[in-house]
C-alpha cells in the first residue's frame, strides 16, 4: 500500500475535495492539519518546494502538488495505479 499523505486546513474547501476524493478511492491518508499545529508548515513548504497552500499531497514522499493536481491526474485516468490500486 502507498503511503499517502496530505497537510490541510479545516477551513479549506479545497482540502475537503481533495480528502473526498481519497476517501471515494477507499484509500487511508495521514492528514496533517497546519492550523492546529502550525509547526507543520514549514516541513510542508520544504517537500512542496515552496509550495505555500493547502492542501499538498505526497504519494510515497513524493509531492503530487494540490487539489487541482489531484483532480487532474484523476482525469487521465492515472491516479488509481499511482495510488497503488491498480
């Protein structure tokens, strides 16, 4: 199985869809919400290679980028292999 993980805020719509897509695929993520510990977001920065916004998601310690990135590999049709499920 993948490790998948994504830094969030619950105030983040965009945060909300990306997990909502993750949960439809059935697969289990370690979330690390930056408004309650905001310690977090400068570890999140530096894997997202600067990358400031939430959410930023890593498939196996490889950053994927946000919400839109998500979505996007979704449409080709590649984001089940990439999660481990195909």
């Amino acid at each position: 199985m993948k490790q998948i993980e994504i830094y969030t805020s619950p105030l983040c719509g965009f945060c909300h869809a990306a997990k909502r897509l993750l949960d439809g695929k059935g697969v289990t993520y370690t979330e690390y919400n930056i408004l309650t510990d905001p310690d977090l977001k400068p570890a999140m920065i530096e894997r997202a290679n600067g990358a400031r916004t939430v959410p930023q998601i890593f498939i196996d310690g490889v950053s994927i980028g946000g919400c839109d990135d998500l979505y996007a590999i979704e449409r080709t049709g590649k984001l089940d292999a990439l999660l481990g499920r195909d």
